[in-house]
C-alpha cells in the first residue's frame, strides 16, 4: 500500500451526469482538511468478501476547496468499486487515502496549455481548469473533449458557462457518433490543428485510454510539438 493519510469520509451528494456517470461530492470527517494538487488522485476503499479493495479515482475539483473533495466514474457493469460507490447513499462513509499522483499542472506555465480528454478522463482537467481559472490564469486554455453520443458530454452546461466568463477560455467538444448534435463531429484529435496552430510555448495535458492517448500524442508530434510539451494519463 502506498503510503499517505488515510481520510473518513461522508458521501455528501451524488449527481446522475448521463446514464452510466455520476458525479460525487465527499466530505472529509477525520483528518477533516486535505491539500491537493490538480490532477492527483484518491485511493477508494471498500470491503469485498472479507478483503479490502481498493481503486484509484481522480480527484475533480478544484483544491481551492480543502474541506470536501469530487470524483466523477462510470458505474461498469462488472466492476465491484463502481458499483459499490454508486449504490452507495448520501450520508454513508468511505475510507480514502491520498492524495496521489505526478499528472499535474507543470511549472513554468507556458503562453497556453490545451487539455484533450475522453470520456471519465475529463476529471483531472476539471480539477486543473477550475484552479487556473480561480487563480486568475492569464494563459489561454483549451478543452478539447471527446465522446461517443451528446449525452455523454459531461459537465457541458458547466464548461459553456465557464467560456462565456472567461474569454481565454476555449471549450470544443467533439461526438463520434452524433445523432442530433449539431457541433463537432469525429474524434477529438482531428480538431487540434484548427486551434492549436503555434505550439511553442505550449503544454498539452492527454487524459483517456491508452488508444486514444497514442492517436492524440502522434497528431501533436506530427503538428510539431516536442515529447517534453505532452503530458499524459491512461486509464487502463
């Protein structure tokens, strides 16, 4: 086991964001602040059969907010945590540990950063847009985000506000398989080179699974971009 605090936990809120997804809020009881920084991850505990089970989520909020963290995970079909977690009700307790992880904002911030995701891989890109945003971030910042169907694009009222308060923010999401959506279509790596046309001074964050991590970092080499501006995180 890694080593870091372990936090007890009350389930505050659960929201539905799409048939499959669904957004949590936890509060912290016992130690009842955490610092985090964006991008890192909690470790999950339940017990299954006797053992203790445990999951890595990333964190998606802000770490403005030290009292309560958010996690955003699909619910699959055979996997034990997912299901656990959102069958759980409001008020109940989880164990966790953390924070974790290496996939954050890197520093010195360049002119612009772009983040690409699909899918539950927009979680840490809600937690490090949030706190560059909050902190005044005079960069120009760019969400590409991908998905299969338009009930899939999460938190999608949320980032159009977000762009229509911030004007160095820039939200482009993009559906696969579109039935009456009306905005971008196709996967999310074709639409780079229409936004992304200087690539000095940029950093690029890549949050998915392994196959569309490899499609985006091979379009943003081929635009140019050097392996040390990508950074990334796969999810299987």
């Amino acid at each position: 086991m890694p080593k870091g605090p372990i936090y007890t936990t009350r389930l505050e809120s659960v929201v539905s964001l799409s048939e499959w997804t669904k957004h949590f809020r936890f509060r912290l009881i016992d130690p009842s602040k955490m610092e985090f920084k964006a991008g890192q991850f909690m470790l999950v505990f339940a017990e299954k059969d006797g053992k203790r089970i445990q999951r890595p989520y990333s964190i998606a909020s802000s770490p403005e907010h030290t009292d309560f963290f958010e996690l955003c995970l699909n619910r699959v079909p055979d996997g034990f945590m997912s299901n656990h977690l959102c069958d759980l009700s409001e008020g109940e307790t989880v164990q966790v540990q953390g924070p974790f992880g290496v996939f954050t904002l890197k520093e010195p911030q360049g002119r612009a950063s772009a983040f690409v995701a699909t899918g539950t891989g927009i979680a840490p890109f809600r937690s490090m847009i949030r706190w560059l945003l909050v902190g005044g971030t005079k960069q120009e910042l760019w969400l590409f985000f991908g998905v299969r169907y338009e009930t899939d694009v999460l938190y999608h009222a949320e980032w159009g506000e977000l762009a229509r308060r911030h004007p160095n923010f820039h939200y482009v999401p993009t559906v696969s398989r579109p039935q009456s959506w009306t905005g971008y279509a196709g996967y999310v790596q074709h639409h780079l080179p229409k936004y992304l046309k200087d690539p000095s001074g940029l950093n690029v964050y890549i949050c998915g699974l392994g196959q569309m991590v490899a499609d985006v970092q091979q379009a943003l080499l081929g635009m140019g971009l050097a392996k040390e501006q990508v950074h990334f995180e796969r999810y299987d």
